[in-house]
C-alpha cells in the first residue's frame, strides 16, 4: 500500500486537549492520594473533648455550645449564631423561622447540594428552581429578576407565581464551592419582589463578599460543620442572623419550644431536637481557632493548582470572582465547553492516580423527586454540571511557603 500523506501519524497538536496533560499537571501539585477533603484534627480538639468527658458535659447543655456560638458570631461578624446537629437542621430551621410555611415556593438554585432543596420539602412548601451564572456557579441574580418579572403578580403585597397560584415567600441563595454569589444583586432583588433572603452559606465558612463575611447578607443564613467542611464538628451546623428576635425563635425552635422552667415540661410550638451536642461543640471550638490557618493553605492550594494548569489546553481553574475573598473549600476547573464529553474520562484517570476528584452534584431538577417542581430556565447549571470537577482540597496538601 503506498503511503499517502494521511496514514502517516501527525504529532499530537501541542494546543490540543489531552486528558493525560491534565492529570499530570494536577500530579504535580498533589502527588500522593488525596481525598476530596479530609478533616485535620491538629489542635486542641483532644483536650477540649476530654474536657467534656471528664466533666460529664456531653450533651446539649454545656459552655462549648455558648463558647462555641460566640466564636462563631466573632469569625462572621453575624451578631447572633446557634449551634444545631448539622448543617440541614440548620436550613430547616432557618426556613421555618423565616415564616416559610406548606404551600409556598421557595427560590432554590438547580445547582446545590440536595439539602437546600430538601430543607423547602420538610416544611410543605415547594423548591422553585433558579439558574446560574457561570462568573460565581451561584443564583444569576438578573435572570431571576427577569423570571420573576414573567410569572409573578403583586396580590395583597405577595409575590405570587401566576402559573401555580401559590406565593413565592424566600430566595435560599448558595456559595458552591465557597465562591459567593453577586449578594448586593441578590439583595436588589429580594427587595423588589418582596422575598426574604436567606444564605446557604455551608460551604463558605470564610468567605467574604465585598470585605464582609458570607452568611451577613441574608435575614437568616446557615453553616455547616460536616466533615468535609472547612472547619468540622463532627456533624454540625448554624443558624445566623443579626435580628435578636428571630435568633430568639431560632434557638427556641431548635429545642423543642419548651418553654423556660425549672421542672416543668411545656412546649409551645412543634419544636426540633436540633441543638448541637457539648463534644461536639467542643470540637468545633478548637477547629474555629485554626481558621485563618485552614483558609490561608487553601488559598495557597488554589494558587497552585491555578498555577499547574494555567496554559493548558480545555480546561480553566476557577479562581475567586473579583469582589470575593473566598476559601476555596473545594477547588475546581471547568472544562471548555466543546470538551464535556471527556469529563469521565478524566474523573477516571484521576481516580488512577489516587486524585478523588468529582464532579458536581446533579442539577436538583434531573433529580426524579424534583423533577416536578417549577422552574426557570437552566441551561447554565446544566452545562456547569456537565463541565465541571472538583478537586481533592484539604489543607494538607498545600505547598509551602506564603500567598497573599
Ligand atoms: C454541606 C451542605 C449542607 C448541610 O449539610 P449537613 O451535612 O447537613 O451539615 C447544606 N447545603 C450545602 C450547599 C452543603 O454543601
């Protein structure tokens, strides 16, 4: 057979996507196996839950939960926080404190972890899902605007969806990945709509927004303390807010609405068992201390990987939106978005190396218990979740050395 010009092999086009480039360059930042994000328990964690052991203290009642509440309103700037048993509880409770009540629509970005939505399913009403914006992977605050403006009528001072007849009471935005979202664009439109903002800020313990902390913003907002978070208890999780009523019926809510007496038991409410126990709080207490050093790391994590794959073809490192100072809880790059198709491919290849990357969650409304709810158009969280991955993120893998 004569050899024609198109059966001799060409040399790799040195600009094209190659999904084995991409490995190396992430190998060289972490080269060992590395977990998605791993706890590190290095300070006074031990000593502080022996604390609780040897006093008895180990459950709801006991100075690390206040200590703990107070630490946290310090590192946040938020004027009140109470502790609850997870991050879920947290939003559950918020929501219902904020009024949301069985019938209403509640604003839920598609893309989010499933307990934003989830914690809407708890009180009757219904999640409502909003679309993205690819510069914070947050709620697209013009579009929302825009759908609103669409489906919605004033009637008697609510905002009510003209397609279900039922009102829309609250926004639940979310900082994935501990990126905020545009808050001020946000906060606009909650305000001319009349809804109540409320911040899932799980993810963003850390962040801030315009130089003032996430979790600020909203009436309410939430925090969790899981342990692929930045700072663990555990299993833990907060409610934030700078109204002293609502943080009273917060706290109230969140154990068992009984009310204050020395031995009797009456509770005016249907409350919650939700109150983070004294181990746990206690744990927190010495995780809280390390912050700045877990966010410094991960800042310095972000820079390398930001660094290793800079000029590599197909893919882009997300790096901090321009008024944000975020912690990088979980970094992560996008594909380009002729590439997608090969995201799999390269999960696996990480996974060959030992690199538990991930992809992002599934979009809430692909979700078959979701897949009813109302909806705006979401073709931007559809193509993140189809171009993105997260990877492994501890602070122990941080290279040496100082960054900004
Ligand atoms: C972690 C997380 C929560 C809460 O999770 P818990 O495991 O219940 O503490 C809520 N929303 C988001 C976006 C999260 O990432």
């Amino acid at each position: 057979m004569a050899i024609t010009k198109s059966t001799i092999p060409l040399p790799a086009e040195p600009d094209a996507f190659d999904p084995g480039r991409v490995v190396e360059a992430l190998a060289s930042v972490v080269p060992e196996p590395a977990a998605l994000h791993e706890p590190e328990i290095a300070g006074r964690e031990w000593e502080y839950v022996k604390e609780c052991l040897d006093t008895g203290w180990v459950s709801t009642a006991g100075a690390y939960v206040e200590r703990f509440e107070a630490m946290l309103a310090d590192v946040t700037g938020v004027a009140h926080a109470v502790a609850t048993v997870n991050g879920t509880a947290a939003l559950h409770g918020a929501l219902a404190v904020a009024g949301v009540a069985a019938g209403d629509e509640v604003i839920v970005p598609a893309l989010t972890f499933v307990a934003t939505a989830n914690a809407v399913a708890y009180l009757g009403a219904r999640p409502h899902f909003a679309d993205s914006e690819e510069r914070t992977l947050g709620l697209d605050a013009a579009r929302l605007a825009d759908h609103l403006e669409r489906i919605t009528d004033s009637r008697d001072g609510r905002c009510v969806n003209t397609r279900t007849g039922r009102p829309i009471t609250a926004v639940v935005c979310m900082h994935a990945f501990g990126h905020p979202v545009d808050l001020d664009a946000l906060e606009a439109v909650c305000r001319r709509f009349g809804l109540v903002l409320i911040e899932d800020a799980a993810e963003s313990l850390g962040t801030y927004y315009k130089g003032r902390h996430t979790g600020a913003w909203g009436q309410l907002s939430i925090l969790s303390f899981n342990g692929n978070k930045t700072v663990t208890t555990g299993g833990g999780g907060a409610i934030l807010t700078n109204d002293a009523d609502l943080a009273h019926t917060a706290r109230h809510l969140t154990t068992t609405a009984k009310v204050p007496h020395a031995w009797d038991f009456v509770h005016d409410r249907i409350g919650f068992n939700y109150r983070m126990p004294n181990v746990n709080a206690a744990i927190g207490c010495a995780q809280l201390e390390r912050l700045d050093d877990f966010v410094e790391r991960k800042r310095r994590l972000a820079q390398a990987y930001a660094a290793a794959l800079d000029g590599i073809a197909g893919v882009r490192f997300f790096a901090e939106p321009e008024f944000a100072r975020s912690n990088y809880w979980l970094n992560l790059f996008l594909l380009d978005p002729g590439m997608a198709h090969c995201r799999d491919d390269l999960l696996t290849l990480c996974h060959e190396r030992g690199l538990l990357a991930r992809p992002a969650w599934t979009p809430m409304h692909q979700l078959a218990v979701y897949a009813d709810e109302e909806r705006m158009d979401l073709g931007v969280a559809e193509d993140i979740y189809r171009r993105l991955i997260n990877l492994p993120s501890s602070p122990r893998l941080a290279p040496s050395g100082k960054v900004e």
